[in-house]
C-alpha cells in the first residue's frame, strides 16, 4: 500500500481515512473489530474519530474511542495506527467549547478512552466563536509540549477563523494547524473549492474530506424516496434526490462500469485524483462495502472521466 506524508509531519497514513462515527452506532463493540481488523489487514492505518462520537445515541458520546482503544489494546497495534480525535462539539451536556478549560479537560479523556499516551491528529472539531483563537492555541501548546498531542488540525473552522489562526500562531509562537477536514464530495463542491482551496494551498495543509460519499448518496443505494428508509442515514440524503444528484449518480454509474467496479469506488477515486486530497474520510458498516473503499487508490481515472465527473457535479 502507498503510504503518504500528513505535511509538516511524519506521520505516514494510507491514503484512506477510515471515519469512526459508526463505532458504537452503527456498528456494535464486535463488528467494529472485524472492520477494523479487515482495514488494517489491507494496509490501511489511519482512523478518524471525536471525543462525541455518538452522542446522538446516549447524549455524551465515548463510544467510538473507547471501542478503538479497546481494539488497539487487544491486538497490541497502537505504535502502527495513526489515530485522529477531534474536540470541542456539544452533547447534551455541554455546547460547542474550545476554551482552554475544555480541552484540557477533553484531552485526558479521550486518551483514557483511547488507552494511549498519545494522540497523532487532534482536531479543532468545531469553533464556539467566542474563545480567543491565542486560548485555544495555547491550550494545544500546553498539551503538545506534554507529549499528549503531536499535532493539531481544523475541522469546522470559517475561513476567516483559519487565516486568523495562522497569523496568531506566528505571531505567538504557538502551533499551527497542520491538516484541514472540509465537507467535500461530488455533491458538495463549492464551499471547499471557493473557500478552502486556496487556504489550503497557502498553508500547506493535508486535506482529509468528510462525508466524501455525501452520506451513502454517492454509493447509489438511494435513488427514490422509498430508498430512504433502508438506513438510519436515510434521511440525510433526500436534499441530493432531484434531477442534480440523479444525474451524477447516473455518470458514476457510467464510469464504473468502464472499471469494473463500484459508484462509491469512483466517488471516492474522483477525491483522491484532486492534488489538494490526501484522504478522503469514509466509513464502512460491511466487508461489501469495505471493498468499495480498498479498491479506490487502486483505480486512476483519465482526464476524460475526470473532466466528464466535474462537469456534471458542477
């Protein structure tokens, strides 16, 4: 498996980023070990998750990193996984917070969650707006320099939130971001493409989109209202249900035809041919649909797929 640099550090990932919501959701204690197991098995090694993954379920969320600490203790992998966290969304216990009270307190608790001394990648999950930018950073300071975090990373940062960031880390001496985690897919383009790009760019940010199948859109398993209830997800699709979405369905299938493989695997292989995409997040809730994910780095599409994908998503 290729491997490639998260840039300004070493950590090395596969260029896939399995995406830990579904642990302690979708999928129960076992079946997310046998997932993880299957993703590991195939080379991949970089996991995404969040201090509140899922609070929609019991109101605090720590299931997902409890899962996958209890999954790296048993098979003794810690040292070959690259582990992503994130902090600072609401549960029903708190709002969104990144002050620096509520990281440090967060920190501990993830790494318990997780059994580790340490954490790869830890994200800004989303801004409450009000702390100081200089707070937040010093907090990362604090617990970098303690060897809790070896880097920092935005998730749901606005621009202006971002560029502000860099100015007052370099201004401060304090860390800066290292990787960005946009909303990007074939059904969500502009944002990311008008905003992001060029901050990206500038910054020199690794880039791991998520929802990067639009949640299941792009797999195609939804093409009709009646679709909608074959998930728990389901519901979260039917804005991409009209003439647009149908239409880039439509040339996925077309394509993977051509590869003899799936719409999911050209999705993601459309994310993975954009320069400024180091991995896209996916989840898997089977081995069906693991396969999907595999097979994406393997497959490069030509220009004319890509310039046929673009024009169509526009």
């Amino acid at each position: 498996m290729r491997k490639v640099k998260i840039k300004n550090t070493d950590l090395e990932i596969a260029p896939i980023n399995f995406g830990g919501n579904v642990f302690g959701w979708t999928l129960d204690e076992k079946e997310s070990f046998d997932i993880l197991d299957a993703f590991v098995a195939e080379g991949f090694n970089f996991v995404d998750t969040a201090d509140t993954y899922s609070w929609w379920v019991n109101g605090v969320g720590g299931q997902s990193e409890t899962i996958i600490g209890k999954w790296m203790k048993l098979r003794n992998n810690r040292e070959n996984i690259v582990i992503a966290t994130k902090v600072g969304s609401e549960t029903k216990e708190h709002a969104i917070d990144i002050s620096k009270k509520h990281i440090l307190k967060s920190v501990d608790e993830s790494l318990q969650r997780l059994g580790t001394d340490h954490i790869d990648l830890y994200y800004t999950h989303f801004d409450d707006q009000v702390t100081p930018i200089e707070e937040t950073l010093s907090a990362y300071d604090e617990i970098i320099k303690a060897g809790k975090v070896r880097h920092i990373a935005a998730s749901n940062l606005s621009p202006e939130r971002l560029i502000e960031s860099f100015e007052v880390a370099e201004q401060n001496n304090l860390p800066k971001y290292v990787a960005l985690q946009p909303h990007y897919n074939l059904m969500e383009r502009s944002t990311f493409e008008k905003d992001y790009a060029p901050l990206v760019e500038k910054y020199n940010l690794s880039t791991f989109s998520y929802w990067s199948l639009a949640a299941g859109f792009l797999t195609g398993k939804y093409r009709s209202e009646a679709d909608l209830s074959k998930s728990a997800r389901g519901e979260g699709v039917r804005k991409y249900l009209n003439a647009d979405g149908l239409n880039v369905l439509s040339a996925l299938d077309k394509i993977a035809l051509k590869y003899h493989t799936q719409p999911a695997t050209i999705a993601l292989a459309w994310l993975l041919a954009n320069p400024l995409i180091t991995a896209p997040i996916v989840s898997a809730t089977s081995n069906n649909q693991l396969k999907t994910l595999f097979d994406a780095p393997k497959i490069a599409l030509d220009q004319e797929d890509l310039a046929f994908l673009n024009l169509i998503s526009k």
